[in-house]
C-alpha cells in the first residue's frame, strides 16, 4: 500500500479505502471531510462541499434512497462519490453525481441495458456514467471492468481543427450555434429595415 501524500485524504485517515491509492473497503463511514476541508455526514440527503456558493457546491443525494436502489448498489454509489469529493474538486464531484444519475437511480443497468441506452445519453452523462464505472474498477470492484471497458471505448469524440478556415477552435456544435445566433440577427435586423435577408449558409459539414 502506498502511502499518501494528501493532507486532505489523511484526515481521513480511518477510511484509507477512499484514498487516491487505495482499493475500496467494506463499509461507509458516517463522517467525513471534502478537499475544501468540510465535515460531511454521509447520510444526508445533501452534501454541501463549499462554504460559499461555487460551482458544485452542493450535491443533492436524496435520490439514492428512493428505494430504487439495492443496499449494495446505493454503498457503491456511495463509494464513488465519496472518493471523488475527498480527492477532487467539488465541480467534478457534482459533475459526476448528476451526469451519473438517470444511468443508475433505477437501479443498475446490465452492461446489454447499458448498451441499448448509451446512444440516447448526452456527451456529458456518457462521461460521468464512464467515470463513475471507472472509478469502482479503480476502487477494486472489477466486476465493472466491462462496463468500463464500453463505456470508455464508446465516448462521443469531437475532432477541433484550429486551422479550419471557417470553425477554428470552434466544435462541431459551438461552430452550429455561432451560425444559428448570427442567422437569426441578420434575419431581425432585415425585418427592422424591410430588407431581404441574408442567410449564412454554412455548416458544419461543409
């Protein structure tokens, strides 16, 4: 095992399964402290982790008890949020816990179930369902190393050319959005000065 460097984790020290370098242990503590270094009870149906009003300052958990859940299956949850509070920052903490949660509040899916409804899921849910998989292969419970495996395998990748003459820097969706935004002035300026309109006709798949 190896020791851990973490001022913030050492605090926590009576549940080393959490730290960065550790595997998960066998059961959820009561209490314990966040990286910004507040005290939180674990069964509380909500996690403040910031003293002020952040991004991800609070991450409401209420719904990991609608009974949906199995005892076994809101412990892993559990696990994984715990792990990403103590270790990281509170945005991703919240990230994760609410891209995660139309994946799992129904209970767990089967890695077939998990397939199926993978095309139907936002970029950002794909990645916090792959983080939160990944994180319990990275605590020991491998039995989730296939849903990893898909997950991080099947991850919607957006190609950003910066020498692209029309999009730059700009994705796919951003570059759409810009000519949406910019149609639409042109369009209301048009109609202001009973013009015809000039409509930019580009897209991303020019």
């Amino acid at each position: 095992m190896r020791k851990n460097k973490d001022a913030t984790i050492k605090i926590n020290k009576s549940f080393p399964f959490f730290d960065e370098d550790n595997t998960a242990g066998n059961e959820i503590p009561e209490y314990i402290i966040v990286k910004s270094g507040l005290k939180v009870r674990v069964s509380d149906a909500e996690w403040v982790l910031l003293q002020n009003k952040g991004k991800g300052n609070l991450i409401k958990l209420a719904w990991l008890r609608s009974g949906e859940l199995s005892n076994k299956e809101i412990e892993l949850a559990l696990l994984v949020f715990i792990h990403y509070v103590i270790n990281k920052s509170a945005s991703t903490a919240c990230t994760v816990a609410i891209g995660v949660r139309p994946v799992i509040q129904s209970g767990f899916p089967s890695i077939e179930d998990l397939m199926i409804a993978w095309s139907s899921l936002g970029l950002s849910k794909k990645k916090a369902t792959n983080q939160f998989f990944g994180t319990l292969v990275r605590l020991g419970y491998r039995e989730f190393a296939k849903f990893h495996q898909f997950t991080s395998s099947n991850l919607d990748s957006e190609m950003i050319d910066p020498l692209n003459p029309f999009k730059g820097r700009l994705s796919e969706l951003e570059f759409d959005s810009v000519i949406q935004n910019l149609n639409q002035e042109i369009a209301r300026e048009a109609l202001k000065k009973s013009l015809p309109s000039v409509i930019i006709r580009l897209s991303s798949t020019a």
